[in-house]
C-alpha cells in the first residue's frame, strides 16, 4: 500500500445501540488521507450516529476509531483533531463574518498576527473577503455555507466532518456549493468525510462513497463503480435511477413476469433463484422494432432529455432516456432494446 493510500482515520466493528434500537452494527472502514469521503443512506441508517462518535460526541458500545493509528476514543472531543460542521451553521448572529472565523483562534490565545493572518487566507479562499465586516444576518445561505466552512478549517483540523452541510440551500446554490466543496477540499488539503442522503450530492463530490443501510455498510466504492456495478438491489435502487426488472433464474437466461426472457452474462446464479434485473435508463434505446413493444405510460421532459416509461409487461413500467425532440406520448406503441453487457443481474435481497 502506497502512502497516499494509508488509511488516515479507521474504524473497527464499530456499533452503537440506543436502547432495543441498534443504530450502528459493526461497521468497519478505512478512510484515506486528503480523501473526499461521503456516508451516504436514508434516514435512520446509522450515518449520523457514526460521525459524531468520530467527533466525540457520541460514546460508542463496542469497536475502535483510530486517526493515524493512535487511538481516538479516549480523546475528548474538544482535544480531537477534528472539526465537525454543523446542518445549521451554527454561526454567532451578533458577530462579524470574520470573528465567528476567529473565535476558535482566540480562544486557543493564538498571537493577533497569526489570527489575522489564517482567517485573511480562508476569507480569500472562500470567496468571503469583501464580507468579513458583515454579520451573518446580512448574508445569503450559500454566503453563511462558505462562512462556516472557513471556521471549521481555519483551525487546520486533519479531519472536517460536515453533517448534511447543503441541505438548507435551494437547488442551484446547492449545485453551485457542490462544485465549491470540492475545490475547496483539494485546495486545503483536508480529509473531508460528508453525511447525506442525497445521492446526487455524494455522487457529484466524493471520491469514494460508503452506502448505509440499517446500521451496516451496505457497499463502498467511487461513485463510478457504486453506479456501473452496485453489489445489491438496495444499492442499485438507491443510487441513482435504475430498472429493476423481477424474475427467475432460469440456464443462462432470466424469465421475467410475462416470459419474456432476458439474456444475461455478467453473473451465473442457480437456477430457480429469485433476482431482479438492473438496467439503467440510459442504457434503454427505442428502437424500429424488437421483442420488447410495449405501450408508453408517461414521459417526464428534462430540458435536453425526456423520460419515458414504457409498460411491456415485464411488471414494471421500463424508464428510457430519449433526447426531447423524440416526441412520445402516453398511450403511444413502441419498441426497446438493449445490450446484453447492460444487464446486471442480482440476487433479491
């Protein structure tokens, strides 16, 4: 193992319980230096339990959380090097953009110099220096965003957890915070570990992503991977938009609800096995003809793209990406295909 790739934070079988309700169960990862790093799941998966026992603040029932193979448990939470950023920013109405940046400073009694100094270069490198003499009652959601990230990595921490950090942001300040927290983490050079449950968000940032479901770690790997081959149903329902076709493992094929059979050559699994079929929508062509026809439900317009949803009589209405000059109406007839290499079969959870 290289040294970029020597895991800077490690967790061991962490679990933690809140009375009957186990909220964490033996969840195990490593987590790189200088890595963008998302815990990703629905609500009530476990993810913000486990950040804030990274942080401190929530005491563990069993397992080890290291950083940089020292152990991390038995530090208080205000001695960690760590920093967690909080959904709701958490900043000081009645101080200025750049005290709230300052106060962790001064409270540590760091010489005046070096405060000016360290809060200037993270205003510059948020975008905030014409506004450090605002109060955060006079700046936007998007502007108290990039205000509490400078206060959480002005102390330098070697790790930056931020807990659902865009969620209060409308759509496109959210897009546009996206782009700004990666560049910003490659730019500070600080391992950042995010918690959502918006998959898109995790998709579009993180270098690799840790997918939660019911206290366990369902799968980790780079969005790509996660998308292109996800090592479940609830993994490949969850990430993005993808078909899922029931059926019956029957030789080399799957036979789905009506007959009709799906070729498959990516997985070999018993005959009479339960799967479902995940292909994604773009991978769906409409074609002149083939053995699928079936009859249009709906399109849902996209800009660029449309969506359309095809009901064949596989049990589930079939979605396909179309460019939106291929007008298609409900109740049209038409014909999909797709390749044989798109289809990945997985056994029902």
């Amino acid at each position: 193992m290289s040294q970029a790739d020597q895991p800077l934070l490690q967790l061991r079988d962490v679990s933690k319980s809140y009375g009957q309700t186990l909220a964490v169960d033996r969840v195990s990862l490593d987590i790189r230096q200088n890595e963008f790093f998302a815990l990703l799941g629905p609500s009530g998966c476990g993810k913000t339990t486990l950040l804030r026992a990274i942080a401190g603040f929530e005491s563990i029932d069993s397992g080890t959380i290291s950083l940089d193979g020292a152990d991390l448990l038995s530090v208080p939470a205000n001695r960690r090097p760590v920093n967690l950023m909080f959904q709701s920013y958490a900043l000081f109405p009645h101080l200025s953009v750049y005290d709230n940046i300052a106060y962790g400073l001064k409270r540590e009694k760091l010489p005046t110099a070096e405060i000016d100094e360290r809060v200037a270069a993270v205003l510059e490198t948020v975008g905030m220096t014409s506004q450090a003499k605002r109060r955060p009652t006079a700046l936007s959601g998007g502007q108290k965003q990039r205000v509490a990230l400078a206060r959480a990595i002005v102390k330098r921490p070697r790790l930056l957890l931020l807990d659902e950090p865009l969620s209060a942001l409308d759509r496109k300040v959210r897009n546009e915070m996206q782009i700004e927290l990666k560049r910003l983490q490659h730019e500070v050079g600080i391992t950042f570990v995010v918690v959502t449950h918006d998959q898109e968000e995790a998709m579009s940032m993180a270098d690799r992503i840790a997918v939660m479901n019911h206290g366990t770690i369902a799968q980790i790997a780079s969005p790509q991977d996660l998308y292109l081959s996800p090592n479940s149903v609830f993994v490949a329902d969850f990430i993005g938009t993808s078909n899922l076709i029931p059926g019956t493992v029957q030789g080399d094929v799957v036979v789905a609800k009506n007959g009709t059979t799906i070729a498959m050559n990516r997985h070999r699994l018993g005959n009479g096995t339960s799967v479902m079929c995940s292909v994604r929508p773009e991978q769906v062509q409409i074609v002149e003809t083939s053995a699928l026809t079936g009859t249009v439900m709906s399109t849902h317009f996209f800009g660029g793209e449309s969506l359309v949803v095809v009901d064949c009589g596989l049990g589930v209405g079939i979605k396909t990406q179309v460019h939106s000059s291929h007008v298609l109406r409900p109740g049209d007839t038409c014909s999909i295909q797709w390749d044989i290499d798109s289809t990945l079969v997985l056994a029902n959870d």
